[in-house]
C-alpha cells in the first residue's frame, strides 16, 4: 500500500490554485527527468508515447531525440509507437464486444516478445491513459504493469511525466490512478491467498 503522507500529498494536489500548479509543473519537469526507480530512458520512452497519442509533433522530436541520447534503439521507438498506435485505437467503454476484441488483441501484443519489455510497454500504456483520461484504460494498464512486476512507486512515476505532458488533465485522473492502484492490489493479494 502506498504511504500516508504520499496519498496526503496526492489529496492535497486536487486542491491547489494556478500558482501552486505552475510551481508544481516547474518541480516536475525537474523529477520526470532525473532517475527514480524508473530510468531515464524508460521515463523518455513513456514520455515519447504520450507525446505520440498527443500528437505534439515538436515533443515527439524533442522525445525522440532525448531517449537516443540515453541509449533507445529505433526499434525500441518503434515498438513504443506501437503501444500509442495500440492504445489511441482503443474503442470507447459503451461497446463491449469490440472493446473485448480489442483488450484480447492487446494482451496478445503486450504478452509477444520484443525490446521493451512488457512492464515498460504498460507503463508507457498507462501514460497514455492518464492523458487520453480513459479510466478504463488506466485500471487496465495499472492492473498488467503490476502482473508484470511494477510497483506501486514506479507506477506513480508515470503521473509526473503525464502532469508534465498534460498539466490539469492529468492532474485530474490522480484518483483514477489511486483506484486502479487499489483495485490492482486487491486483485493481487485476493490472488495469493
């Protein structure tokens, strides 16, 4: 479980005014950057993703450009603009049938092999679905990441690179991601016992 003073400081986010919020980007940008548990080049490739399903054609260069200066092969980049290709395909909740058809195709991509691997692939998923607000989808990514051997921590990694990507938006999904981390957690322990 996540500690109290992070989920504090996550409930007191929700309450801060234009000034704290460009203080907090400012802070931001300095932590998406530096190495947590999460590498540098992890952190660019999610980064890359995002800027991708954005559609931010001077961040995706930008991006581009950083995660080869820290070691990421084409290929690499090419299987992160796979997973923004993947996850800006999704269909909305309200089609059940086609959306099971395409959390299966999902599944397939993320279970083949390839460079990333797949903890790395759904947390550049979840980046996306924090900015694309897709809460369905940040269960769905937040859930697999910890299958895959995330945790909790590296998973909040990514909402300081989507708060930088998106700003307010993002900062809106907090809670989504507090629930899906919850209900990942559950499942896994329900799993163990």
């Amino acid at each position: 479980m996540l500690e109290p003073s992070f989920m504090d400081s996550l409930k007191k986010a929700r309450t801060y005014g234009l000034g704290e919020f460009l203080e907090i980007i400012g802070e931001l940008s300095q932590e998406s950057t530096k190495k947590g548990l999460l590498d540098r080049k992890h952190k660019e490739l999610i980064t890359l993703g995002i800027a991708l399903a954005k559609g931010c054609h001077r961040c995706i260069e930008i991006h581009t450009e950083a995660a080869i200066r820290l070691g990421a092969t084409e290929t690499e980049m090419l299987q992160v603009r796979k997973v923004a290709l993947y996850t800006q395909a999704s269909p909305e909740h309200r089609q059940a049938e086609l959306w099971q058809a395409w959390a299966d195709s999902w599944r397939e991509f993320s279970l083949s092999k390839g460079c990333i691997d797949r903890r790395c692939r759904e947390l550049v998923g979840l980046g996306i679905a924090i900015v694309k607000q897709e809460a369905r989808l940040i269960e769905m990514h937040t859930h697999a990441a910890m299958e895959y051997g995330a945790t909790p921590e590296e998973i909040f990694e990514v909402m300081p690179i989507a708060l930088l990507m998106d700003g307010a938006p993002a900062l809106s999904q907090i809670p989504q991601l507090v629930h899906a981390l919850d209900l990942a957690q559950t499942t896994t322990t329900a799993q163990a016992a």
